[in-house]
C-alpha cells in the first residue's frame, strides 16, 4: 500500500514545505552525484550521522563498510554539525523519491496548522528526536544514517492528531491487478507507526545497515507531542478536518 493523495486542502503557501523538498533535491543532485557512488559515498561518510563517531565509542580508524570497496573511517572528533545534515542526505534514489513523497502529501496541512517559522523550527525538532532514539537504540553502531525519513516521521505524528479522519487514497498491487481505496488518515499513520515499531523490535541487536526504524518511531512520537505545543488554534479554526468533529 501507498498513499498517493490526500482529501485535506490547505489554505496558507506551504513555502518551508517546498523549501525542504528543494533542499533535499539539491543535496541528492549537487552533494551526493545523484546516486553515483563516489560521490554518495564521500556525503555518506563526512556528513551522514554515525553513532559509534558521534558518542565516540567506535576507536579512531575504525573502518565500516559501504560496500564491496567502500568504507568509512571513524574520526576522533564528533562530527556534530552531521546531527543537521544527515536529515539532509538519501542512500538511492527510491529513498529520496519515497521521503519527499510522504513530506508532499503531509507536510502542507501540517505547515497550515503552525504557520512557516513555527513549521521549520518544528521539523527541525523532529528531526533531532529521531536521530536521538536511533542512537539510543544501538549508540555503538559504525552505520552511517541518512535521510529525512525521521522529520517526517514527526510531520505524520502531528497530522494524525490534527486530521485523524481525514481520507488518505491509497495505491495498492494485488499481482497483476491495481487498485485503489480510501481510508481515514488515523488508520493508515497508526499502521504505519506500527509497522515501524516491530521493525525496531526486530532490529534490536542489528549490526549491518538496515532501515532506521527506532529514527522513524522517535519522529513520530515527538512530532505527536510537540505538535501541541505548536500549532495555532486560530489558523486551525478555520480547517474544516481538524480533530474529530464532523
């Protein structure tokens, strides 16, 4: 299942929305060589977030590997400024498409609910919180993490409590046959954050790379908390899906 559009308008020009999009683009592009392996490599290494680096629990030199012929080398200096960049980042070209896709569909009512400094200071957060539960999770890890999958993990935390029955239009194969069906947005992000949580479960122990479940569930649990305190009461009077009421 995939969600392809949502029945929810907005009302203000979702600039930080767009600004976002176009950051990630132009980093995937101009940073990262659009997936070229020199170049993803070389931003992988130098501005994706490692734990092991971060906390300096891995040792100096300590190589972990990309690929076949690909490493990174663990620094003795914590690279901090990569706690920003590596929400930033993306290891291919589904990752990217799938991040932005999700922040497309979801960001704008969310940025219409707290207004554009509000949002960007707010994702920013998220961010931050995602990438802290990961390190929590496994604070020894040498597997760089990129991606902005934990922002916008708290911008669908938010969105289930704005607009819980809101309709999401969801793209689903079934084989050879393609169909689609709408569902409140309640249903489809709480199945979404479950999924994530039994991944996490499930990674616990993990050593290799692998998709940074515990980044999405601590977006999500900080995006669902910190929305309270964010959003605006009078740009939300005005929505005609906020909360339960019909």
């Amino acid at each position: 299942m995939f969600p392809i559009r949502d029945e929810n308008p907005h009302f203000l020009t979702p600039w930080v929305t767009y600004t976002i999009v176009a950051l990630n683009v132009l980093a995937w592009l101009l940073v990262q060589g659009y997936g070229r392996d020199g170049p993803l490599a070389e931003s992988v290494c130098t501005l994706g977030l490692v734990p092991g680096e971060l906390l300096q629990t891995l040792p100096a030199g300590f190589a972990v590997p990309l690929g076949p012929q690909l490493a990174c080398l663990v620094t003795d200096t914590p690279n901090w400024q990569s706690l920003f960049t590596h929400m930033f980042l993306h290891g291919s070209w589904m990752h990217i498409l799938g991040n932005l896709w999700f922040l497309w569909i979801f960001g704008n009512n969310v940025e219409d609910s707290m207004g554009h400094a509000r949002f960007a200071l707010f994702y920013l957060l998220c961010g931050l919180a995602a990438a802290g539960l990961q390190i929590a999770s496994n604070p020894g890890s040498g597997v760089p993490m990129v991606g902005a999958s934990g922002a916008i993990g708290g911008i669908m935390g938010a969105y289930i409590l704005l607009y819980p029955r809101v309709q999401v239009h969801m793209l689903v194969w079934l084989g050879f046959y393609v169909t689609t069906f709408a569902i409140p947005a309640f249903w489809m992000l709480g199945y979404w954050f479950v999924v994530q949580l039994l991944g996490g479960v499930g990674s616990l122990g993990a050593t290799g790379a692998g998709v940074a479940f515990w980044a999405h569930v601590g977006g999500f649990i900080a995006g669902a908390i910190l929305v309270l305190l964010f959003k605006d009461e009078e740009l939300l009077r005005r929505h005609p899906h906020y909360g339960w009421r019909r």
